[in-house]
C-alpha cells in the first residue's frame, strides 16, 4: 500500500508538472533569452526573478498580471499563464553630460536616483516598502592624494510607502515603520572594472565566468556599451562586488539569491569606471535580517526579505577635493537634492502608483486626533518644584513680560 501511495503521488507530480507553464522573457529583437529579470504580481511584490535561460518564476494564477522589469529594456506585462513569449523592447538613453571645470578636479560626483521594492514577510503578515531616494557618491581618482571619498550610497531625500497585510484580511498603508528592513542602503558602485580579454573589441562580444555550478557573471558587449550581470552566491570570488553587505553574513541572516547588474556607456576599451557607469539594478533575497527586527515579531518566528532597486545616474561632475569635502561635510538638505525620476526610467506598476496615492492622502492630525491617551499615563504632579526649575519658571515668566512690550 505505501508503494502504491508513493506511485500516485508521483503520477500527481509529473501531471501537475506538465500542466505548469512558465513563460520565458525575450529580447523583442533578437529573441534571445533575458537572464535574472525582475517579475512582480498586480499589487507590485516581487515574485522572484527568471533563470538564466529567461524562464519566469511560478505565480498562482490571482497574480496575474505580472510585470516584467529589466534593465535597459522597458517593463513587459505577461497578462496571464498562458503566456509563452515575454518579449521586452530595449531602450536607449543617454549619460547626463558630465562637468569638469578647469583646475585640479580629481573627484568624480555622481548623484543617482533610486527606485526600490522590498518585502518583509512571515508566515502570517507581510510588510511591502515602496521608497524613492536620491543619493550620492563621491569617486577619487589616483591623483586626489589620500581623499577617499566614499563608493556606499549617501542618502540625501528619500520617500516610503509601506503596505502591512495580513493572514486575516487587513491592510493598511504608512509613510513610516519602525524597523529598517531594506538591503539597499548597503550596494555600492565600483570604482572601475577591468574587462574580460574577449570584451577587448569595438565590436560585438559577450563573455561568461562560470562559478561551481552556474555562471558568477556574464559580460556583454555592443560597440561603446558594456552590462555585466553578477550572481555573487556562485562564487565566492563574486562577493568583491558587494564588500559591505557581507559584514552582515552572521547566523541569523541567510543570503538565498544576490544578483546585480551594471550597463556603462561610453566604454574604454580595456576597461570601465564610475564615470561610464548608467544605471544598476540587484535582487537580494534572505532568510532573517538581523539587528533590531526581532523586536517587531516573535523571535521564534522565521521571516524573510527582499530587495529589488534600480538606480539611474542623474549627474555627473568633476570637483576639487576640497569642494569635496565640503560637500562631504555639507551635504544638500532634502528639499535641495530633490527626488526627480529621470525621464528614461519606467514608470511603477499600476499597483504601486495606487500605494502612492493612498499614503499621499493620508490625513496624519486626523489618525493623531482620534488616538485616545492612555489615562494611567497621566497623573497630577504632586512633588516640591527644585531650584533649577523654578529659575527656568521665573526667566520664562521675565521672557514674556519683555515680548510683551
């Protein structure tokens, strides 16, 4: 009897196997596959990314319709499962024009626009973050002496829509949340990249590095235009790519999926720097984060993230090192660094521009108004005034008298 069970429930697995079907993602032009392309569900959560041969994750049917998103090509929606072909067209856009005044300007400063989706979920509730930053960096060049500026991401304005569902029905929205949960405050840029020997060409030429079991990155080229797609987990040579996240590689945090990809235009031939760079896109996906999340659920109870972000460089200029230290010590305030989209970046998904709009009319003096004190908070101060606060009464007091007249 047991041999028969397991018989039927193999049948019941190669059917349910033969009747899934997975759509692939194309280039419209070339038809070749789009390796590790962003899929997300109606509502914009990340569903997971394609194979290395463009094959799209499973999705129950109620996700439908998917959005398909990847670097240089603009999104594809996949309107159901019955979907073979994802084809996504390629766009083309240009490098802002980069400044470099006379003098000794050693510095690169590149300032870059992120959009990010990142998902915290438990087996009961899910937190979804839709946030858009500008951000920073400041590159030295081998004459800028012992400046080092910094490669990490500096927040400069910032905007979050967070989503919190649950196993039974709820949902809300909010501009603010309590834990940081988000992977991409830690991707940097790369300084410069020394390319492959077969993308030493003015021509077309692609490359692959092959980790232990998969490819760790695949270089492409196309005259001046350079992409590389990275998975760091194939190889452990991969994690140059991403230094700063592996300092939280501790007990509690499990990296399960970490891919970047970078386009530069305007390529040497040997090889790229920060100043060819045009956008980057990663996926991040854990198992636990770390620090202080804990204190926002049960700490027995597993939870996971992810992280899908893309940045487009929006400046780029060449400065002095003193000016780039005063602007490191000086940053721009928020309202004077702005949060503009570039014109070449993709729209958000229909569900995530609903998000937008619910938290954007959020009435705050309205929640806080209907917020009832906690009474047993409240007391009547019964105790002898001390000196100190009793000079502070009487200057208050002599402050007033003065405004007075």
């Amino acid at each position: 009897m047991p041999i028969r069970s397991l018989l039927s429930t193999l049948l019941l697995l190669f059917a349910l196997c033969a009747t899934a079907r997975t759509a692939t993602a194309v280039d419209a032009a070339t038809g070749e596959p789009l390796p590790a392309a962003s899929v997300f569900d109606r509502r914009g959560n990340v569903v997971g990314i394609c194979s290395d041969n463009g094959l799209l994750p499973y999705a129950p049917d109620n996700a439908y319709p998917l959005t398909v998103r990847y670097i240089g090509y603009a999104p594809a929606t996949v309107a159901s499962p019955a979907v073979e072909r994802v084809r996504l067209h390629e766009i083309s856009y240009d490098l802002p024009e980069i400044t470099i005044a006379p003098g000794k300007r050693h510095v690169l400063h590149l300032t870059a626009y992120v959009r990010e989706y990142s998902t915290l979920t438990t087996y009961t509730d899910t937190i979804f973050l839709f946030r858009e930053k500008t951000v920073d960096f400041m590159i030295p060049s081998r004459n800028a002496g012992k400046y080092r500026g910094w490669t990490q991401p500096r927040l400069l304005a910032s905007r979050s829509c967070y989503r919190f569902s649950s196993a039974g029905g709820t949902d809300s929205v909010s501009n603010r949340f309590g834990q940081h949960f988000s992977w991409s405050d830690w991707i940097g840029i790369p300084a410069a990249v020394d390319l492959p020997p077969r993308l030493h060409t003015d021509t077309a030429a692609a490359d692959t590095i092959r980790g232990r079991y998969s490819p760790s990155s695949i270089w492409r080229r196309n005259a001046d235009d350079v992409s590389i797609d990275i998975n760091v987990l194939a190889d452990t040579a991969a994690r140059r790519w991403v230094p700063a996240l592996f300092a939280h590689s501790r007990r509690d945090v499990e990296f399960t999926d970490l891919r970047l990809k970078y386009t530069f235009a305007d390529a040497g031939r040997y090889s790229v720097t920060a100043d060819n760079l045009q956008a980057m896109t990663f996926n991040i996906e854990t198992n636990g984060r770390g620090g202080g999340i804990y204190n926002q659920f049960r700490r027995n109870e597993p939870y996971f993230v992810s992280t899908y972000a893309e940045l487009y460089v929006t400046d780029r200029t060449y400065i002095t090192v003193g000016e780039a230290k005063k602007l490191e010590k000086h940053p721009p305030k928020a309202d004077e660094a702005g949060l503009l989209a570039p014109d070449f970046a993709p729209a958000p998904d229909a569900g995530v521009l609903a998000l937008v709009e619910r938290v954007d009319t959020l009435d705050h003096d309205r929640l806080h108004r209907n917020i009832q004190p906690d009474q047993r908070l409240m007391r009547k101060f019964k105790g002898q005034v001390g000196p100190i606060t009793a000079l502070r009464g009487a200057i208050q007091s002599l402050l007033k008298k003065y405004r007075g007249h």
